[in-house]
C-alpha cells in the first residue's frame, strides 16, 4: 500500500478495465509458474518495521511529513497517519551473517530516525498499539496526505454504503470492560503496528513454505505478541488483530466480501497462484486505478494484492534481472519491543518454516486449517499462555510447544548455513523470554499492574527500547 496513485476517483469504465486487466495478469501469473518462469534459485530475507513519532508527553505527534522530508531516506516513508512511519530492510541472502546485517541495518537506520525526531522535537517508538493513544487521534485530519489513502478511505465507506466502521472487541480476561465504539473513517488502521518479516524461496517451494507459515502463526504471534492495551483498556495480548481486522470492514458479513483482513480460508495447494485468483475471486477492487503497463509487471495484480491483508500475505516482487519472484510477507509479529527481539522472532521463523516447509510429512497434513486458524486467535487473546494444538494431535500452551520448538529453528537456521554465532545469540535471547514468560505484551501487562499509570508504562517502556536490552531484561 506504500505505492502512491495519481487519481480518487473511478468511474464504472475504470472498474470494468482494471477487472479485465486483473483477470488477465491472474492468468499470467498461473501460466508463469505452470511454465517455471518464477525464480528458483533464491532465498531472501527482509523486513518492514512500521513505528510511532510522539511528543514530550508521549502522545502521538502528526509530524511525519516534515521528519521525512528531514530524513529524505527511501528506506523509510509514510504510513497512514502523520504519526506513523514504516522503515525498510535492505533484502539480504538467507545465509552466513544475514541475521546480524538485517539487525546492524535497523539499527542505523532507527539511529537516524531518532535523531531525526528529536531535530523536530519528538521522539520514535516501536510498538504495537501505542497505550497513549487517543480515541480523537484517529481521524482524517491526521491522515497523511496521499492520494491513495484518500482512495482508499472514499472506497472502502462506498463499499459500505456510508455505514461507520464498528469496533468492538472484548477483554481476554473476565470482568474486563468491553470496547465498542464508531469510526467513520478507515484511522483505525494507524494504530496497528507491525513487524514484518518476508521470505523469497524457489518457486516451487513455496506453497509448502505459505503453509508451514500458517501453521506457525499462532506460536510466532504468542512469541512477539506486544499489544494488550488500546484506547486506556486492556484487551487482547496482541488486540492489533482484532483492531485491524475490524478497522478496513468493507461490508456486513464477515467473509470476503466485508473483512480485507483475516487468516484466510485455507492451506495452498500445489499452484500457489490460485491464492490470486482466490483474491480476484473473493474481492471487489478498491483501487481501481488501471495502466498501460504490460501484463507481465503484474501492475493490477499487485495493486489489487495490496488491499487485501491476510496475516501471511503472498506476493509477486522481480529480482535484479527483472525476473518475477514469489515471496511470503508474514504479519503477524507486533513492532518492538527491542531491535534485538525483532531480529530473534525473524530467526525464529526462518528457522522453524524451513524445517516445517522441507520435512518428510507435510506440517498441513498433521494439523488442519481451521485449527491453525483457531491457534492464531488464541494466541492473540492470551499470548504464552494461550492453548494450543499442535502437529502432534496434543494442546498445550503456547509457551511450552515454542520451546520445543527452539532446536527446529536451530537446526533449520543451521540447514540454511546461517552463522552459529547469529544462531545461539538470537535464539538464547528467546530461550530466556520463554523461561521468565516475558514478551512485549507481559510486560506492559506486569508494569501497569504493578503502576497503573499508562504515561508511564510509555515512558518506561521507550527508555527500555533506548537501551537495547531484550525485554526479559526490562526492570518493571
């Protein structure tokens, strides 16, 4: 959704060619990889880390046109609200010392952001939902001003006649109070910050890789959940999901036609390219902003793949020769708390999909979709603690299948000729987060019992970030 449009309003003409353009690339795309045109050499990690700006008193500053054009580095640019702003990763081959050229590049890159914040007298912070954050933040006068949100905000309030965007989400924990409340705009989306990680494999792999990513959602998202408090009340360990599923509704009922964002409907099977005909499929266009691009630059196709926001998202990118790829943007991870957690959880993943995606037995074949699906909502509601079922037909709760799963990932880190030295230093920081029970969302949960102060959580919580410490390290 970064790429900017040039226009916000569409006639039934541009629906009908940009339908027939998208009907066509999707054809493509299927005889492309029926054909081995998808590239099949490559295994590529990287990232997007989408953060906050805010003021002296913590709140949310919408001062992200100004910090850009401060900044003026195409590896980070604007997101939805003036407040938010997303960083890139450079792709780096999934080998040797990746891990800790992906950590040094965010690093000195999060460097220049902070120094570029405080040159406009505010300040950056990665989270998943900012506890600061206020109901009347969240409105278009703090949208970035771009064509495409502006589009996007008008078609996704024409697809729902008008109707506002209700949120309601209710407490993992008994007694709590329930949020319900109306938006009548799509800002509710801005409070959702990820960390998201991709992955390029050979083509023909990654049907088994989208899978075993599924599959795995539901332990990563207890592993990073850092997201329990929105609007002053306390939620869901990740109430991100929930948030953003509900914030883009395009509609009444709660499949394809109204919820651009969900799990999906079911594992890939041998043609990973049915997973755009499923979108085509299943989802009216929003933006339909046609071109006279060729079909194989996959224009409409990606336009119309970056308005649907499935929590492991499939993607067509091309490579330095100009050769289409596919690759895997998995969503689920929450910003922060650390950069050093950050890069442990994409270690993890990659570790641990690369064994689940090339073993004997199809992970797919021992767990079905829906209760990959019902892991991953469990797991947003109650973190480490959230039951789960697993491939070996057991429930247990989060935090004991991820360490078991702690030499998969090694092993799968080591198959991949990633560095041993990256290899023990991400996964000890994990294996300690498990045994203290402490990721992103405990401890905010632990600090606000122990302080019951919001402010300062987020005070606390930043000057921890600042330090570079793993969160089982932060004092409450």
């Amino acid at each position: 959704m970064g790429q900017e449009i040039t226009s916000t309003r569409f006639t039934e003409q541009d629906h009908t060619r940009f339908s027939q353009r998208l009907a066509d690339e999707t054809r493509l795309a299927q005889a492309t990889f029926a054909q081995g045109g998808f590239a099949a050499d490559a295994r590529v990690a990287g990232f997007e880390l989408e953060a906050w700006l805010l003021d002296r008193h913590f709140c949310p500053i919408p001062c992200n046109q100004a910090f850009l054009a401060r900044m003026a580095d195409p590896l980070v640019v604007a997101e939805l609200s003036r407040f938010n702003i997303e960083l890139n990763g450079e792709p780096q081959p999934l080998t040797g010392l990746a891990l800790s050229r992906l950590e040094q590049g965010l690093s000195q890159t999060w460097a220049r952001c902070l120094q570029t914040a405080h040159d406009e007298e505010a300040t950056a912070v990665a989270i998943g939902t900012l506890p600061t954050l206020r109901e009347t933040d969240l409105n278009l006068s703090t949208m970035t001003p771009s064509k495409r949100y502006v589009a996007l905000n008008q078609q996704v309030f024409k697809a729902r006649q008008g109707r506002p965007i209700t949120l309601d989400i209710a407490s993992h924990r008994p007694g709590e109070p329930h949020l319900h409340t109306s938006h009548a705009d799509v800002m509710l989306e801005a409070a959702t910050t990820s960390f998201q990680v991709h992955l390029q494999v050979p083509a023909a792999q990654i049907s088994r890789h989208m899978n075993a990513s599924m599959i795995l959602s539901g332990p990563l998202l207890a592993l990073s959940a850092n997201s329990p408090f929105l609007f002053g009340h306390s939620l869901w360990h990740e109430t991100r999901v929930p948030l953003f599923e509900q914030a883009v509704d395009c509609g009444s009922d709660q499949h394809a036609q109204g919820r651009r964002v969900g799990f999906g409907e079911g594992y890939l099977g041998s043609d990973p390219t049915d997973y755009f005909a499923d979108n085509a499929r299943r989802y009216p266009v929003l933006l339909p902003l046609c071109s006279d691009t060729p079909d194989s630059a996959f224009t409409h196709l990606r336009l119309h793949n970056g308005t649907i926001w499935r929590w492991n998202r499939l993607l067509i990118g091309f490579n330095d020769s100009r050769q289409p790829h596919l690759r895997i943007e998995q969503r689920v991870m929450a910003a922060g708390p650390s950069i050093i957690d950050m890069i442990a959880n994409a270690a993890f993943y990659y570790g641990v999909v690369h064994m689940l995606a090339l073993g004997a037995t199809p992970p797919e074949a021992l767990l079905p979709f829906a209760p990959a699906r019902d892991n991953f909502y469990r797991a947003a509601r109650e973190g480490l603690d959230a039951p789960l079922s697993w491939l070996d037909g057991r429930t247990r709760c989060a935090a004991d299948i991820l360490i078991d799963l702690l030499p998969m990932a090694r092993e799968g880190l080591q198959q991949q000729g990633l560095a041993s030295q990256d290899i023990e230093r991400y996964l000890d920081v994990l294996a300690v987060r498990l045994r203290t029970h402490r990721n992103g969302a405990a401890w905010q949960l632990a600090h606000h019992a122990r302080h019951g102060d919001l402010f300062k959580l987020t005070a606390d919580y930043l000057a921890n970030q600042r330090s570079g410490l793993p969160v089982h390290e932060w004092p409450l």
